[in-house]
C-alpha cells in the first residue's frame, strides 16, 4: 500500500468516526426535543440557527468543505436524515414558527440559502397538518408590539431572491423522483418552483387569499429572478385552477396595467404575466375579454400589446387583429396630422407596440393593404426622426425602437431610400453612445438585412455604413448587448448576398476571437469550478452588502411611491459667490471662443461696455465695504 493510499485510508476512517458522532448527537437531541416538546420555547431560536449552521457547512452550500460524491450521499443517508423528524417535531411550537418567520431576522449571506431550503422543507410537511397549523405558518401575524411573524410565502420568495449566487453558479438539488425514469439534479429555481406549485395543489383553500397577495407583491418585484418564478407559480394557478378562475385572474391584471400612470418594470411584469395568462383562457372567456376590452376602442390599445394574438384561434384571432391594426394605423396618421408634439408621444408609441404585437404574432393575418398601410406610416413617421431627438428624448427613444422592428418585418417591401435614411441614422447614433435599448432595437434590423438583396445603384449609401454599425456593435463592452450582437451579426451573415461586407465588420483581432469563440461554442474564460464558486461568493457578498440592513418589515411597508425629496443643501455664502464667479467666467470664456470662430454682432461691444460698467461698480462696492 503506498503512502497516499494509507494517508486516504486514514482520512476516511476519521470522516466515518465523524459521521458517527454527528448522527448519535443528532439522535440524542431529537430524543430530548420529544421528551421534553412542552419546554423548548426559550431554545427554539438555537435550534433553528444550528438547522442553518449545518446546512451551511454541507454540500451543496458555496460555504461548504469540497467533498466527493460518496461523502455527501453517507452524510445525507447517515445524519441529515434525522434532522428530517426535528424539523416534524418543532412544526407546532409557536416559538419555532415565530424563530423562522420573524420579520427582523437577519441573516449572513452564507444562512441565506440554508433558510430558502428550510422553508420549503418546512412547505412539504404542511399538507399532513391540520388547518391551524397550516395557518400558523402561512398567514401574517403581530405577535407584539416588537415581534411581527410573516407569512412562509412571503417569507419563500424574500430568501430565494438573496440566494442571488446559488441561481447564478447555478448549485444543483435532488430532483423529484419519477416512475422509470432516472433522478437529474435541478437548479434551485426548479427547486423551488417545483415545490411551491405542489404545496399549492395540497394547501387549505382559506390560504388563497395569502397566496394571491403574496404572488402579486412578487411579480411587482424589482428583481427579475424573483418575478419570473412568481409568474410562473402563478400561471401553474391558472393552469391548476377551474377556467372562470384564469379568466377572473386575467381581467384583474388587465385592469391593473390599465390603471398603471407610466412606463415603469411593474408594468413590464404585468405585461409578461397577461401575455402567458391569456393563453390558458378557454375561448369563451376570451371573447368575453374581448367584449369588454374592445380593440375597437384606442384606449384598450395599452392591453393589446401585450398580447399575443397567437392565443387566439380562428375567425376571432383574424378579427381581432383587423381591428387592432385599424385603430393602432388610425392613432398613427391622427399624430401625424396634428400638432405632432412630443406630448402626444405616449399615445403613439401604444399604438406602434400594438402594431408591433400584430406583426409579431400574427403577420400572416395581415393582408397587402393593411401591411402597405404599416409600412406607410413608418415611412412617414421616420421623416420625423433625427439623431438630436433620439439622443436626448426618452419617448423619442422609444418610438425609434418600435419602428426599427416594424420596418424590419417588411424588409422586403420597404422602399431603399427608407432603408438608406435608417442605416445613415443608426451610425450616426452608434457614435455618440446611446442608451443600450436604443442600441438593442438596432441588431434586429440590421440582421433582417441578410435576407435582403441590395442593388448596385445604392450599395455604396447601405453596405458602408452597414459594416460600420456591426463594427461598432461587436466592440462594445456591455456583455448583454455583445451577446445579442453576435446572434444577429450570425444570423446577418449566414444569410446575406454581400459577404464581401462580413469582413469588413470585424476590424479587430480581439473581435475576429470574439466571433470565432461564439461559432465553435468555446467559453473565453477557462475557469475551475472551485474559482467559479469562489468568484460567485465574492459577488453575492457584494450584491448582499448595500441590503444587509433592509429588513422584512421595510420591504413590506414599500411602495411604488416615489421616494420623499431630500432636503435642499444650504450653501454658504462664500460658496453662493465662488459658484456665480464661476459661471460668470465661464459665460466669458464661452464668448471668446465664438470670437475666435465667427465674426462679431453689431450689438456685442455695446453689451460688454455695460458689462465692464457693471463690474466697476461691484469693485467700488467692494473697496467701500457695502457688501
């Protein structure tokens, strides 16, 4: 035997003599737990934090030892399994409840993910619980003035949005065994969801009421992770649930987008969620939507562009979408035909999303006159755009977003000079760096350029500035924008007619790696697992960080208002001089340097007489001591 072998010998005699340790004093604290059950209140909070400590220390915890497979799957058959029956045990204590739920519990980014899977352990042990004991955990409570219990909904979703490095590694959990079929490990969003949707199959229907607040609070969330798994629950409810059920769901949340003031992620949230409702509608229903959000009234418009008209079956899709595209053409010539202001922008900009929503959805239903009556209105509504506005007016910004799709869906049938004018505009953009989503409307237009053929009398005003935007597309630094750029400039370049112009986009040798990398699916980090982990920690330390003081009860008394002013900063008045000093010699400046370019205004050295007669007297002001 050599000595290495001896060494592991040794190494896993001393892990089994471990192992049995913590499996006999596991065994003796749940034997304690059972005979003395009527006296645990005062230690049920050092019960629930040796729960987490444990858990923390073990696979598949970041903060965990490295051991094998083997290892970890004797630990668990060996020890955890008996923290199992504790958990059963403390499930009627109400100081255990209040220890696990308590609004002001603050936990080290390493309990963080512990606590997420004792509450789901916590979730599966439910079901077998009278309806007192279910509503102990699952309702709201102000147990005194000082201590305030939460519900373990709410409480699910809270921790599963800081295991923000355990969804992005991402640790993977034991999976839901199934009939013939071998067990795969899952993520823990999966985990997750899996096991919220399954105690909702089971819970005590008075638990609704919670459930439905609590799902809403969380789509609302600013945090995307955490709205997407709440619109999963949710849409898994309607799905679950009886029709009148998904139905009622779906007018709700259209009234809640309906009286939304604004764009804003909230509203974004509720759009998705309306867009995967509407699809488990049973038809009826739908054309009883549709009866009561007419798509013949413009002011329904902000519904129906969020709405995929593939939901829709038949004669009712045909209709529907005939009507949206008539009334979203109408709002378009009516701005086009008035005053054209920068007011009346939001009300065009629903109706290019609904249109946008039609030609994505339901092209195919559009007949030529109603996609020639689309095209149209582009054309005329790009006359208005120039770089200036895009730059500086956020629902200019949009507008230039909405149409960019549009006139990329007609690519074919879009006049050349249109596409020339588009081009030239987007470079221009590109090089004063816009906001990235005006960036990300560019890449799905110029990728729809691969399916076009462009003559050779316009070549030289499209080709050129074509190769400039993918250029300047690839080399930028925003690794979201980089990743959509190289499926569209992919797409663009399997597709075109001028693959002499492919070259010409990639002017540098670390852009050429970055395509070539994306082609052959190669990563261009090769990192270890373990450095991987370890960077995760780091970064979910730093995301943890700025809310490691934010407790349960602040988050729960937010709202969507806007934050209160801060107040104003008195200056001094020595500050008030220096800062009118210095715009005064700025202005100054600023008149020289005109001076030095054009000629000057007859009325300028009557103005900087005046101005010199002002300043002497401000220099008698100061020599006599007035001021």
């Amino acid at each position: 035997m050599t000595q290495s072998e001896s060494q592991d010998n040794a190494d896993y005699r001393l892990f089994q003599k471990t192992l049995k340790l913590c499996r006999f004093f596991a065994n003796s604290l749940l034997h304690y737990i059972k005979e003395f059950h009527p006296f645990l209140s005062d230690s049920c909070c050092i019960l629930h934090q040796l729960y987490l400590q444990i858990h923390s220390k073990l696979p598949p915890s970041l903060y965990a030892a490295r051991i094998s497979k083997a290892q970890q799957e004797e630990i668990a058959c060996a020890f955890l399994v008996i923290l199992d029956p504790l958990i059963s045990q403390l499930l009627t204590v109400q100081s255990f409840v209040q220890a696990v739920l308590d609004s002001k519990l603050d936990l080290p980014c390493e309990l963080q993910f512990p606590q997420c899977l004792l509450l789901l352990v916590v979730m599966d042990k439910l079901p077998s619980q009278a309806e007192d004991v279910q509503s102990l955990w699952c309702t709201e409570s102000q147990v005194s003035e000082a201590a305030t219990r939460i519900s373990l909904f709410k409480a699910i979703f809270y921790r599963f949005e800081q295991c923000s490095g355990e969804l992005s590694l991402p640790v993977r959990l034991q999976g839901v065994k199934n009939k013939g079929q071998a067990e795969v490990a899952i993520t823990l969003y999966q985990h997750v969801c899996v096991h919220l949707c399954t105690f909702i199959t089971t819970f005590h229907p008075s638990l609704f009421p919670e459930l439905d607040t609590v799902l809403l609070r969380a789509v609302l969330s600013v945090n995307m992770i955490t709205s997407l798994l709440a619109m999963d629950v949710w849409c898994f409810v309607a799905r679950y649930g009886t029709a009148e059920l998904c139905a009622h769901h779906v007018t709700l949340v259209a009234h809640l987008i309906k009286s939304c003031p604004g764009e804003c992620p909230q509203l974004i949230n509720l759009s998705i969620l309306l867009k995967r409702l509407f699809f488990f509608m049973a038809p009826p229903h739908q054309v009883e939507f549709i009866k009561k959000f007419s798509p013949k009234e413009a002011e329904n418009l902000p519904l129906w562009q969020c709405i995929s008209f593939q939901a829709l079956c038949g004669e009712l899709r045909k209709q529907t979408v005939r009507e949206v595209t008539r009334v979203g053409i109408a709002q378009c010539r009516r701005w086009l035909s008035t005053s054209s202001t920068l007011g009346e922008l939001q009300s065009l900009n629903t109706a290019l999303s609904a249109l946008l929503a039609v030609c994505n959805s339901a092209a195919e239903g559009l007949d030529v006159a109603q996609q020639t009556a689309i095209i149209e209105v582009g054309n005329e509504l790009w006359a208005f755009l120039n770089v200036k506005q895009v730059t500086s007016q956020s629902y200019i910004q949009q507008t230039f977003s909405l149409l960019l799709p549009i006139l990329g869906l007609f690519v074919q049938t879009v006049d050349l000079q249109l596409i020339s004018q588009v081009v030239s505009l987007q470079t221009s953009l590109l090089k004063l760096e816009p906001a990235d989503h005006v960036r990300f409307a560019m890449l799905d237009f110029v990728s729809s350029l691969g399916k076009l053929f462009i003559p050779q009398f316009i070549q030289d005003k499209i080709l050129p500035s074509l190769s400039c935007i993918f250029a300047l597309l690839l080399a930028d630094r925003n690794w979201l924008l980089e990743q959509h750029t190289l499926e569209a400039f992919t797409q663009f370049a399997e597709g075109t007619h001028h693959e002499e112009i492919v070259p010409q986009c990639l002017t540098s040798e670390e852009t050429k790696n970055k395509v070539v990398a994306f082609l052959e699916k190669s990563g261009c980090i090769d990192e270890t697992e373990a450095a991987k982990v370890e960077r995760v920690k780091k970064e979910k330390a730093v995301f943890w960080e700025p809310f490691a003081e934010v407790t349960l009860a602040e988050v729960k008394q937010s709202s969507l208002q806007p934050c209160a002013k801060r107040a104003r900063h008195d200056f001094t008045l020595e500050e008030e001089y220096r800062s009118a000093l210095q715009a005064a010699t700025g202005a100054l400046e600023a008149t020289e340097s005109l001076l030095q370019k054009t000629p000057a205004p007859a009325w300028l050295l009557i103005e900087v007489e005046a101005l010199q007669e002002r300043i002497k007297r401000l220099k008698h002001q100061l020599l006599q001591g007035d001021l």
